[in-house]
C-alpha cells in the first residue's frame, strides 16, 4: 500500500517503488510506477468512488469507453486492470 497525496493505492508486487504523484484532477489522482515485468513505467489513476452514485458511473465508464478507442503509443487499449 502506498500513500500518494491522502490516497492509498494498493497495487501488486509487479509494481515497483518509487510510487510518485503525478496530478490530480476532479474525479481522480494519478500516480506513476514502474512494471517489473516490463521495465516501462506507467501511469496509474484511482477515481475515488467511481461507483458511488449513477452519474459518477457514468463518467467512469465514459473515460473508459473513450480509453479503449484511442490508438496512440501513450494510452494502453486495455485502460482495465485489476491487481489484487
């Protein structure tokens, strides 16, 4: 688990310290790490209850939805992912 600006972000294994904010914005904070396996270094966001009520649902899906159409080498196909 890891502190980043008041949040707790509890990733895998795979990810690797520092855990660095990068921003925060109305609906989330984003922080930045690096995979194990792949040596890359991501970007990961937590958007706070994402499904507390309809309209944030709906927002949530909307970025996603919109995450999975981009085609650039920045912005992964699969915005999906969830560690345990």
């Amino acid at each position: 688990m890891y502190n980043v600006l008041g949040n707790i972000f509890e990733l895998s294994s795979k990810y690797i310290p520092p855990i660095q904010p990068v921003g925060r914005g109305a609906y989330g904070i984003v922080c930045c790490a690096t995979n194990s396996e792949t040596n890359e270094e991501v970007a990961i966001k937590k958007i706070a209850n994402a499904f507390d009520n309809r309209v944030d649902a709906k927002r949530t899906l909307r970025e996603i939805k919109l995450l999975c159409h981009m085609d650039h080498d920045n912005v992964i196909s699969d915005p999906i992912s969830i560690d345990e």
